[in-house]
C-alpha cells in the first residue's frame, strides 16, 4: 500500500511539474521574435492587410512579428511550409481561405486540420480592373472582345486555384469569354504588369488601395451587392454573370502548438482589435481590404463553407479551369 502511495505521489508532482512548465512557458512567450509567414510576394493583400493588424499586436506580445516571405503555387507553399513547422509558437501563417482547397481543386499535402486558427480579422473582395485609357467601359465591353478573340486577351492572378483565377472560371464558364492566363506571386505583381501594358485585365484582390486609383478602371467586383465606399462599382452579377467570391483571412499555427502558446497570442490579437479597431478598419480599407473580426470558432466554420464553394466553384467551372 505504502508502495501504491508513493507512486501515486510521484505522479501527482510530476503532473504538477508539467502543469507549472506549461504555465512558465505561456507566460515566457514570446521571448523572441515570431516569423510571420507570407505567402505571396511583397505588396499584395496578404502583405499589407497583414502588418496592419500585426504591427499593433507587438504592443500587447512585447515581441514582432517579422513577415517572411514565401510565395508560390497560390499560397499553397508557405500553408505546407507552416503545417510542418516545429509547433512553438515562434512561425504562424498569413492564412487565406482559398489555401483550404478540395481535391477537386487541387492536391495538397496538407488540410485545414493540420492548423490552429486564432480567429479572423479582415476579408478581401475580388476585382476586374483594367487600365483607365483602355478601350473596354465596362466589364461587358471586355468580354465581349474576349468572346470574338479566343485567347488573345490575357488577365493575371496569383495562381491557378486562387481566389482570382476562381472569379474568372465562373465568369468564363457564364460568358463564354476566353483569356489567357498570366501568373505572379502577389496581387501587387499583377498590379504592376498591367499598368506596365503586360497583361489586359486583372483579377485579383485590391493591392495597396488600386480600386481607388485614377489610373485603374474599376470594371467590377465579385460580391453579392456592391461595397460599401465603392457604390459606383458594379457586381459581376449585375452585368448578368453569377460570378461571387471573396477571400477570408486569419493567422494559424502548426497542429500541435500548445493550447497556452495559441492562447496568448489570440489574446493578444483581440485585445489590439479592442483597442484599434478603428485604425485597424481604416488601415484595412487603404489596401482594399474590409474589417471582419470572428473567434476562432467562427473563423474554422466560414473556412469550411468556403471549401464547399470552391468545391462548387470547380465543379461548375471545370471546363474553364481547364483553360489556364
């Protein structure tokens, strides 16, 4: 009995041991630097929408997150990177809610359980743009010329499954117009070769506040029903192509973190929407980009509506995928 007891003891203190190392450890962290992986060029929305929020949480963590970028295959590069990532707390991605895609889309090595996600805090919409001297007034005028010249206009986005090359499957498979398909690694790329006369259109998020600029024309926007601040932007929808779509975004951590570690960071995440969520909004609008705050809980939910819809994107869009 007293051998039982002892043992029992010893189990006791060495759970406790455990239990204080875990609090220590939440409570040491961070104590360096935490790597924020990026997984597009420079520029782009992940980019920007990013440092607005993250630059203010340094406030309540005591230490920065530093961007790190990885980009290729439409972020699919920097989600497998991060998912096998050492789980300490110290390397947290940019996530973006098309890097969750079915098989339908395309096969990955890895999937939305492979993360701990700390809860959404901004979404971008999705926009056709073309240069302000251009010839086409509207988006009916560019896809008519794209229906009588098969293949002779060309449009960028940031990878074949990205959100942007998603919009224009759906808009090919409704119109029947055909474009040839340039890649880059940010929306800010796209950006710069179509105001550099390289590509015609582009589709892709907002970079670094384009849909406001004089020299872009704003032809239309993949929502529901036009944004607020951009009335005079028509939907896709309006001109007669059910083509909707936008793009979530939240931090996520490798499976396997620990809880106290994931804790304090999303903490610290909502205590600087608390305190700034009015320059956070601002700062986020500037980039194109609209404020949405959700919980963790939340946030795992639209993440999983939105492979539904990508599934149901790909499924009706499949023919036009095959285009790129």
């Amino acid at each position: 009995m007293k051998k039982r007891i002892f043992v029992s003891t010893i189990s006791i203190v060495g759970m406790l041991s455990l239990l204080a190392g875990a609090a220590v450890a939440a409570e040491k962290y961070p104590n360096r630097p935490i790597n924020m992986i990026v997984g597009f060029a420079p520029g782009g929305a992940s980019d920007l929408g990013s440092k607005i929020i993250a630059d203010r949480m340094t406030e309540f963590l005591g230490q920065p997150l530093t961007a790190v970028y990885k980009p290729g295959g439409g972020g699919a590069l920097s989600a497998s990177f991060v998912a096998r990532a050492k789980p300490d707390g110290y390397t947290t991605l940019v996530m973006v809610s098309f890097m969750n895609l079915p098989p339908e889309a395309r096969s990955l090595d890895y999937k939305l359980d492979d993360f701990i996600l700390t809860g959404m805090w901004g979404r971008a919409p999705y926009f056709i743009l073309v240069k302000s001297d251009s010839r086409w007034k509207t988006l009916k005028d560019l896809v008519e010329e794209a229906k009588k010249n098969p293949g002779k206009l060309s449009f960028g986005s940031t990878g074949t499954t990205a959100g942007g090359t998603l919009v224009y499957n759906l808009l090919a498979k409704y119109s029947g117009a055909k474009m040839t398909y340039v890649p880059f690694k940010s929306c800010g790329e796209v950006m710069t070769a179509l105001m550099g006369g390289h590509i015609d259109a582009y589709f892709c998020v907002g970079a670094g506040g384009a849909t406001d600029s004089a020299l872009m024309r704003n032809l239309a926007c993949a929502e529901e029903k036009r944004l607020d601040g951009l009335e005079n932007v028509p939907t896709i929808t309006e001109a007669g192509w059910p083509a909707v779509f936008s793009t979530w975004y939240t931090f996520a951590f490798p499976k396997g973190t620990p809880k106290e570690v994931v804790d304090r960071f999303s903490t610290a995440q909502k205590k600087t929407i608390e305190k700034y969520s009015r320059e956070i909004s601002e700062g986020l609008r500037k980039v194109d980009m609209w404020p949405i705050f959700m919980d963790r809980e939340a946030t795992v939910k639209e993440f999983q509506n939105q492979y539904e819809v990508i599934r149901m994107i790909m499924k009706e869009a499949g023919p036009a995928a095959k285009q790129q």
